[in-house]
C-alpha cells in the first residue's frame, strides 16, 4: 500500500489531465492552503518486471525472463554465453546479445 498526501494527488491529477480546471477557478479559491490527510491506494493489473531483458545491439526487447536470475541463466546457458551484461540494479538485469 502507498501512502500519498492529498497535495501529491492534486498535483499529479493536474498533470496527467491538465491544469485547465485550476486556471479557471476563483484567485481567492486558489491562495487558500490545502488541507493535509493521507490516502492509501492499492495498485492492481501492473505487469510484473522482469528479472532478466536481452536486447540487441539496436536496445530493441529480444526477450524477458521471468523468475531467479541463476536459474534462468543455467537453463538457458546456452544463450547467456552469447551476452554481454550491459545493467543491473535492484534484482533486475539486462543483458546484450553479441552472438559470439
């Protein structure tokens, strides 16, 4: 769960749909302060990352591998002997084809 302040919902809200609304509104309105409350919203649907990306030398998406990085490249060794690691961070790495 994520804990958002109302004021980064306003402002995100103003991004991703305009600030057409919030030019329109009364001057008076817009200099009162916001009031501070927490919200908590639950993110559901999103793609899992995957944990391994091999790319071609173009950085187009050749393939995503889903689940423990060791595993994944002994099953896969053959492959992962054509590669080059070019990132990784946080459990998540990517990988260049170079087909030695």
């Amino acid at each position: 769960m994520l804990n958002i302040s109302f004021k980064k919902v306003l402002l995100s809200s103003a991004l991703i749909f305009g600030t057409v609304g919030f030019s329109q509104a009364n001057h008076s309105e817009r200099n009162q302060p916001l009031e501070e409350g927490k919200f908590e919203i639950e993110i559901t649907g999103m793609k899992e990352l995957p944990s391994i990306t091999l790319v071609d030398k173009e950085l187009n998406v050749i393939a995503e591998f889903y689940g423990e990085s060791t595993q994944v490249k002994e099953q896969f060794e053959s492959t992962f002997e054509k590669t080059e690691l070019l990132s990784k961070h946080n459990n998540r790495s990517i990988y260049l084809i170079v087909g030695k």
